[in-house]
C-alpha cells in the first residue's frame, strides 16, 4: 500500500474545513495536528508539509475568514445615501456569519478567539464601514470619530449576530432585533438637525 498523500490540494482542503469547525468549536489546547490530521483523514506529516505545522494552519483559518468577510462587505453598492449605504453593510455582515458560522466563530470569538484588530493589510474587513461612515460624517447625518462610530455599531452587530447564530434568538424576532437596533444605533451618532429626520424614518 502506498503512502498517503500529503501535498494534494484536496487534503489541505479537508485540513482547512476541519480546522475552521475544531477551532470555532473546541477550546485550542485540544486541537492539536494529530486530531486536525484524523479528522481530515490524511497524516500529521500533512500539516507541516502543507502549512508548516498548526499556527500556520490556523492562520490560514483566519486569513480565509478576513478575506470572505472582506470580499462579501466590499461587494455591497454604494448610493447617494450613506445611512442607506450602512444598514446594507450591517446587513451584509449578518448575512455572511450566517453563512459562515464556524468562519464568522474562529475571527470574532467563541471557544477559540483571534484579534480582528490585527494587522490584514488593504483587505481590512472594516475598511467599507469606515468608508460609508466617513460619507456620512462628511454629509453631516452622523457626527462624532469616525473609528468609534465604528465601533459601536460593530459592537451591535456582533451582540446581535452571536446570539442569533447561538439560537437564543427566534428568527422573527432576530430580524426584527436587527432592523429596529442598527436604526437605533445610527440614531445615536447622527447631530441634532439629523436625529430629527431620522427618529421616524428608518434608512433601507
């Protein structure tokens, strides 16, 4: 019987998926490249053949993670309507940790955490939110920096997306969380002349 292959693009796929769902579901001291590799089905030999041993598995993990968030963020058009704009992107973001459970896990906490302040270079994940947020600091319907604007509304979005994806929340009542506290939390950081438009009317 042959050696079981440890280059081939399908084991460094099998090790990627099952390391994203070990690392967003178990605590990372029990991960170790013997479990990756059973779970993956190949050998240990595998791990550091393809990635050079597990941090850089795992830092794969997170770079996929940064990238689909990324590109899935950027995807969203932009209008003459910079509110419009963010509530598109709040909804974005909800969409692809929906779709991207364990992904959406591994970058932003859970029973292993990263740092998503870390340094990714151009392909920042929070870059379109800066970007809609400074168009709406520059149009005069938010007022205040625009990194703690963004802060606060990824704080929203992260409260309410984790405990969607924990179940805790009914999906009429998610949606109806989501809309009525990301208007909310736009209310909050626009000025006086602003808020007074805005109490009524929520951006779409």
């Amino acid at each position: 019987m042959g050696r079981p292959r440890t280059n081939d693009v399908a084991v460094k796929e099998r090790l990627v998926a099952c390391a994203t769902e070990m690392f967003a579901t178990r605590p990372r001291e029990s991960v170790t490249v013997r479990a990756l590799a059973a779970a993956a089905g190949t050998s240990t030999a595998a791990v550091y053949t393809l990635f050079d041993g597990k941090d850089a598995l795992v830092g794969e993990v997170r770079d996929r993670a940064v990238a689909g968030l990324f590109q899935d963020l950027s995807a969203v058009p932009t209008s003459d309507d910079p509110l419009a704009d963010l509530y598109a992107l709040a909804a974005a973001y909800r969409r692809w940790g929906s779709e991207h459970r364990h992904l959406y896990t591994v970058l932003f906490g859970g029973a292993q955490s990263f740092d998503p302040s870390g340094a990714v270079g151009t392909r920042d994940p929070v870059q379109p939110l800066l970007a809609a947020i400074d168009r709406a600091v520059a149009d005069s319907v938010l007022a205040g920096e625009a990194t703690l604007i963004a802060l606060s509304l990824w704080v929203t979005l992260h409260g309410l997306v984790t405990l969607e994806l924990a179940g805790a929340l009914e999906a009429a009542t998610a949606e109806t969380a989501f809309r009525s506290t990301v208007h909310a939390t736009l209310r909050g950081w626009a000025p006086p002349a602003a808020f007074r438009s805005l109490r009524h009317t929520d951006p779409t």
